[in-house]
C-alpha cells in the first residue's frame, strides 16, 4: 500500500513494509535506504566477530592449577594460565612421577623434553580434574601439552 505523507516540504511517498514478524512499518525511500544500509553494517559486523572469534586461540590458557613433582621431591611444581598452544617443559629438574590436573582441560604427558613419543610409548593422556603418577619401572614425564 502506498499513502501520500507530508515530508521534506511536501508530499511524499510511504510504503506500508510488513515484516516476518507481521509488524507492520512505514517507510520512505530514505528509510529503506537507511534500513539498508544498516544491515549491511550488521552483517559485517557479524562476519568480522566469526573471523575474530576463529583465531582466538591464538591466547587462551587453562583455567586452574597443574601440579607436578618428582618421586622423592619435597618441592612441588605448579602450573596456572599455560597456554594452550606448545609443548611445555616439566620444570622438575630429573622429571615428574606424580601429576594433578585441577584445570578444566585434558593434558598428555611425554617422557621427553620436547613432546615427543619415545619408542614403544605414547603420551599419557590425564583428564581434567584427575592425577596420574608414573609406574615403579618407567621414566619420568618430562613435557605436557594441553588438549583443547
């Protein structure tokens, strides 16, 4: 439908623009411009959040503390806001026997200093909010990597 409104100094053209709603709005030429207009501004707003959002891992970290010591080690070592990307050296210097994982990520655990899995063996995996201590017979974990 289209009505005849006064506007701009004189008598313009409004049309009746109903919406999936049902609502119901009156629009001119330079309304529906503007209506334009913004939804283009809105959806490049929106592409630009997904693309944003897709690299932001880039600086996330655990949330929660890891823990680490030796055999005998009276000295604990601890970890809080690793991040989530890397490998991760142990800092116990002859390697860690027992682990505590309070975070709320799941960690694997390699016997070598760089995260890789020695002959015969895989990484241990530890999930979130559970321990692990190493067999009597097998060498210490040395690195950690975070799952996310």
């Amino acid at each position: 439908m289209v009505l005849g409104v006064p506007g701009g100094g004189g008598w313009g053209r409004m049309r009746d623009v109903r919406c999936r709603s049902g609502l119901s709005v009156w629009m001119d030429g330079v309304g529906v411009r503007v209506l334009r207009r913004c939804v283009g501004v809105v959806s490049g707003v929106a592409v630009g959040m997904a693309v944003v959002s897709g690299c932001s891992g880039l600086g996330r970290s655990t949330v929660g503390m890891l823990s680490f010591r030796g055999e005998d080690a009276r000295v604990e070592v601890s970890y809080s806001n690793t991040l989530v990307k890397g490998c991760h050296r142990i800092g116990v210097p002859a390697g860690a026997t027992h682990v505590v994982n309070n975070t709320l990520v799941d960690v694997v655990l390699y016997r070598t200093a760089d995260c890789r899995e020695v002959a015969g063996g895989e990484g241990v995996y530890t999930a979130t909010t559970l321990s692990n201590v190493t067999a009597p017979e097998s060498l210490p974990w040395r690195s950690f990597r975070v799952i996310h």
